[in-house]
C-alpha cells in the first residue's frame, strides 16, 4: 500500500483556551488572591459564569482542583457560584 501525505490524519488541535498552561495559571491567581487576602471574601468565591473560568480552568477538568481547594458550588440569587 502507498501512502501519501494526504492520507495522514492529524488529530485536531486543541484550542488554546483548552490547555493545561492557562488553567494552572488561572488556578494560581486564584490561590494567591485567597492567601494574600484571607478576610476579604470576594476571594474565596468565584462567579460559575466568568468566561475565564470556564474555557481555562472548567473545560479541562479543573474544577476538581477547585474542589480540592476548598470552593464549592452555591446558588447566590440565581447564579451560581463556587
């Protein structure tokens, strides 16, 4: 059988939004703001819907993490939080 290049199949590319890099990243802003302001409260949760949340950290599986962490989901006047 011969093959040319047209016949390989490449796996799609992840988007960058997606990768581990940019997760870890934004997890660490997270835990540095909770460990730099332990009374402030605005630290400790973060609103479910934030679009960083959920591309960087949420679409690869870094919720557990958060979890992990101590954040956990709540219902705050209809939006979730964690």
């Amino acid at each position: 059988m011969d093959y040319g290049i047209r016949d390989l199949s490449l796996p799609p590319r992840i988007p960058r939004a997606a990768e581990p890099a940019p997760c870890a990243a934004l997890l660490a802003r997270y835990v540095d703001g909770v460990l730099e302001h332990p009374r402030e409260a605005k630290y400790r949760a973060i609103r479910k819907g934030n679009g960083a949340l959920e591309t960087r950290v949420l679409a690869v599986g870094g919720g557990a993490v958060l979890e992990a962490l101590g954040f956990f989901e709540e219902d705050r006047g209809g939006e979730a939080w964690l």
